[in-house]
C-alpha cells in the first residue's frame, strides 16, 4: 500500500507568517524554487542538505515536522 504524501501545513504557514513567496523562501535557504514548492507541497521527501540549509536559514523553525512522516 503506498502512502498518500500530505503538504507540510507548518511550513507554509510559516513561510506565510513570514509574509515570504516560496521563490523568496527557496532563494534564502539556498534551493531551487521547484525543490522547494515540492517540498512544502509534500510531494518529494527533504534531503538531509534541505534540512540543514532550512535550518542555517531559520534556526527557531521546529524541524520535527521533517522528521514526522515526511523522511524516511
């Protein structure tokens, strides 16, 4: 049974908090705009390195939501 990927809603409420676009959001932490949009969308896994960039970017963000169901 494959498992249904869902948006990561804490990141784009964050991001929305930061009254940010994804492309501003991807061009900070250092990925590309496609990357970035698939991430939030829940449709591709973040790597280690977007995690690590996410989180130079934005050391107060909690980053147990990548960690939830989203990496495996």
């Amino acid at each position: 049974m494959q498992h249904k990927k869902r948006p990561i809603y804490q990141l784009a409420n964050y991001r929305t908090d930061l009254e940010k676009t994804q492309k501003q959001m991807a061009s900070v932490i250092g990925v590309s705009e496609s990357i970035y949009k698939l991430v939030e969308s829940g449709n591709r896994t973040p790597s280690y390195n977007f995690i690590r960039k996410f989180h130079k970017a934005y050391p107060t963000f909690n980053l147990n939501i990548f960690f939830d169901e989203h990496v495996s």
